[in-house]
C-alpha cells in the first residue's frame, strides 16, 4: 500500500521539488501502490522503478514523466492518461488498462504490454514494435 508521506509529498510539492528529492535520494524506494492519483498532475515527475501497482492513474497528466522501470502492472488504471512523451522504457505494465491512453512520443523500448489493454489508446505501431515482444508473454 502507498507510503502516504511520500504520496502527500508528491501532491503538494510542484515537480522540480519532487524531482531534486529523487536525485538525492536516487535507491529510496517509492510506493506508490494501490494510490488513487486520478487527475493528478505529475507531468515531467520522476518515478522511475516506483512501485505503481494497482494504483489509479485515470485521466491523469503524466506528459514527460519518467516512468522507466516503473512498476504498472496487476490492474494499474491508466485510462485515458496523457503519457506523451513519458519514458515507459523497461516498465512493467502487464494487464494494465491503458484504454484511451495517450502515448504520443513515448518511449516504449522493452516495456512489458502483456495483456495490457491498449483499445482506443493513442499509440503507433512503430512504439509499440519497440516494447517487450508479445511472444515473451507466454
């Protein structure tokens, strides 16, 4: 469950502030899991390898944001998020709901998309080519 110190952190403080506490902090891990961050505003927020397991993220406004080696997996709810332009490199987002997501830009190399449901999303082929081969799914 969802550290609430740092979640409340994360709210409050703008991403520049959030972002030099990261570089400090680089091996803090961050839990983030099962937290409801629906139509929050966390673009340009650095989250890499945070822990975002089951949390919800509906329709919230992640342009830019560095989500590489993030953990999005059992049932995160991405629908309709803004991730353009997000760094999704080596994230976990297995049956992830990223219905009517948009991913214009993003970085999708090695992402894990298994079973994710990416129906009415806003993503190319040539992103998704680069993500985690849908044979490894097996």
């Amino acid at each position: 469950m969802a550290d609430q110190q740092t979640l409340e952190f994360l709210r409050q403080q703008p991403a520049e502030q959030w972002n030099l506490f990261r570089q400090e902090h680089p091996e803090e891990a961050i839990d983030l899991s099962r937290a409801d961050l629906s139509e929050t505003n966390l673009g340009g927020v650095n989250l890499f390898r945070a822990d975002l397991r089951g949390a919800n993220l509906s329709g919230a406004d992640l342009w830019g944001a560095g989500l590489s080696g993030a953990y999005l997996q059992e049932a995160t709810d991405l629908s309709y998020a803004d991730l353009s332009r997000a760094d999704l490199s080596n994230a976990a987002l297995r049956n992830a709901d990223l219905c009517g997501a948009l991913l214009l830009d993003a970085n999708l190399k090695r992402a894990d998309l298994c079973g994710a449901n990416l129906r009415e999303a806003v993503v190319t082929s040539a992103q998704i080519s680069q993500a985690q081969p849908l044979a490894d799914c097996l």
